[in-house]
C-alpha cells in the first residue's frame, strides 16, 4: 500500500479508498459470524496520525510520535471492540493522505472518528494533554498542523467534504468534553483540556470527531509515561469510557 501512496495520484487515493473499505467489509463478515450481540451498530473510526515517511513528532529518545498513536489505537479498539465495531484508519507503518483518512469513516457513515496524535515542543517542559474539535476561527489565527493543508493542495485531491464538520460542532465539542472528564478523574498527567480550532483533518468528517494530542513526547517525564504499558492502558480506559459516556448521552 505505500507504494501507491509514493504515487501521489488519484489513482493511489482511489486504491486506499477501495483497499480500506474492502478490509472492513472482510472484518464485517468476520465480526458477524462470530457474534451478533453487539449493544448497538454504532461505528467508531480510530485514526493513528501520520506514519510511514511521515514521523510525526520525534523525542530526544527516539519515539516517534506515528508508533506511539498507533499503538495508543490499538488498545483503545480492544477496549472497545465488544461493544462497538471500531476499525483502524491504518494498522501499519505506511502513510495515508488526510482525505483517504476521512473519506473512508464517510463512506462507512461512522459515527464517531477519533485521530490520536502527540504533542512536540523546543520547550521540554511543555507538557499536557489536549482534545480539539473543529472550530472555525479568524484567518490571522493559527492553524494547527498547517503541513496537512499543504499536503492536501498538493495531491490536487478535491475533497467533497469541505468544513461538512460544521453540522457536528456542538456534538463533537460534548465528546471532547466527555473524553477529557474521564482522562482528568483517573490519569495521573497534567490536567486534559478541550479547545475549539479549525483542524484540518477534523473540517471533512461528516460525524463527531476529535483530535486527541495526548500529550508532549518531547518531555521525558510524560514521554517515560505513554511508554509504560500500564500507563497506557489505563490511558485508554479512560478514552473508551469517555466514548461511551458520549454515547449514553448521545443515541443517534
Ligand atoms: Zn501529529
């Protein structure tokens, strides 16, 4: 699959699209032969930022920011996976385009896509966690993780789903709120906090979605942390029961 993401084309997007819906269909039937007690349909799209050539933020140590966000999704889907049907945007080291991230949880009509990501800083004491969820802001403000918009120009990708995150605003501002109350009651960090910015991987999503930076990998305290298994699976206790709680509150 990264080799036709080297391509660069339509022709690679359309190939990621199809391999990706093709791998849930796969996963579907399986999930249905083995059991159909789940307590609802309900879809939840875990997407592990960058990956592949595209490290993401890098620590002092050598932790790369895509290993750690992929690794943090895949606790969180065994987490959630008795209860909902959660898929992976990817389940490798291989990178994949903003638009195939957000086109696959569309097409699918998820209903809740998720992006893990971590903090970096020159400053490394900079520390915390913080959940964002799309709010469009002035022009002179800051747009966080710009190089994604660059990258989508670049691939001359049109996506049909400009700013649709719009209409789930109010929602995707609940499941910040719902996350982050569950991460500050049981999670021994710096206190989590939620924040409104116009994110670019968020803006197509036709569902509520956050992005979660869960925290700065550039400061070696939080870094020895998210690398400690136990640490990281409560962490993740804490994600899926902040989703669930959303959930509770939110049927549809
Ligand atoms: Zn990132």
């Amino acid at each position: 699959m990264s080799v036709y993401c080297n391509i660069s084309s339509t022709h690679c997007y359309i190939v990621i699209l199809m391999s990706f819906i093709l791998l849930v269909m796969a996963n579907t039937a399986e999930v249905m032969a083995k059991k159909t007690s789940y307590n609802n349909e309900k879809i939840i799209i875990l997407d592990p930022g960058h990956g592949g050539h595209d490290k993401g933020v890098q620590s002092m140590n050598g932790t790369y920011e895509k290993t750690l966000s992929l690794k943090l999704a895949n606790i969180i889907a065994k987490k959630l996976k008795d209860k909902y049907r959660v898929f992976l945007t990817r389940t490798d080291d291989y990178w994949l385009d903003i638009p195939s991230r957000i086109d696959a949880a569309n097409h699918l009509k998820a209903n809740l896509f998720i992006s893990i990501h971590f903090g970096g800083s020159f400053l490394h004491k900079t520390s915390g966690i913080c959940i964002y969820y799309y709010k469009e802001i002035s022009r002179s403000a800051n747009i966080l993780e710009n190089e994604t918009l660059k990258t989508i120009k670049s691939n001359n990708i049109q996506t049909q789903w400009h700013k649709i995150q719009n209409r789930h605003k109010t929602t995707s501002h609940i499941l910040a709120e719902s996350v982050k109350n569950r991460i500050n009651e049981h999670i021994e960090f710096t206190k989590c906090k939620v924040q409104g910015a116009p994110v670019i991987v968020l803006s197509g999503a036709d569902m509520p979605a956050v992005i979660i930076e869960a925290g700065y990998i550039s400061n070696p305290t939080d870094e020895n942390k998210l690398k400690d298994t136990k640490f990281l699976s409560d962490f993740a206790k804490s994600i899926s029961k902040g989703i669930e709680d959303f959930f509770k509150t939110h049927k549809n």
